[in-house]
C-alpha cells in the first residue's frame, strides 16, 4: 500500500546492518516514528482517507533519506522505521 519495506524486509535488513555494525564497530541508527491518533483519524474521516494519510507521511519519510543504505519500513499499522547505517 505505502511502496515502502515490510516489517519482514526491515526484520532482515536489521540484523544485516547490526551483524555489519558489529563486525565495523560502527553505529546503526533506528528512527521509530508513530502516527498519533490514527484510530481515531479512522473513525472520523474514514479508512479509505487513513490509508491516504499512511501513505503520504510515507512518502514525505521517504524524501528525507539521504543515503543509498538508508532504508524506511512500515512495521505496523501506523508505526515506520528508518534505519540509517552509518558507513
């Protein structure tokens, strides 16, 4: 629906970029980002308007990565991650 990573892609990717970060004893950044209040968005306005909403925060998150390695992942209903290696 958002275009972005699932929670099984983030999942492995993770533990890649862990794994590396171990082995080069350089930093991961996870960044968790939670849309407030969606539910109720929901219940006032409509799924079809909370699936638009999902979709253009995921869109805006997406723009902000800077990095081929960075990644964004929608790991729940309202819930993204990005994971910026450092490398």
């Amino acid at each position: 629906m958002t275009g972005v990573a699932n929670r099984r892609h983030f999942d492995n990717y993770i533990m890649k970029e862990w794994k590396r970060g171990l082995r080069e004893q350089t930093p991961v950044t996870p960044i968790v980002i939670d849309i407030d209040f969606l539910k109720q968005f929901n219940d006032i306005c409509g799924h079809l308007a909370g699936d638009e909403c999902i979709q253009k925060v995921a869109k805006r998150l997406e723009s902000t990565l800077r990095r081929s390695n960075d990644i964004l992942a929608r790991n729940g209903g309202e819930e993204f991650t990005i994971i910026a290696p450092t490398a």
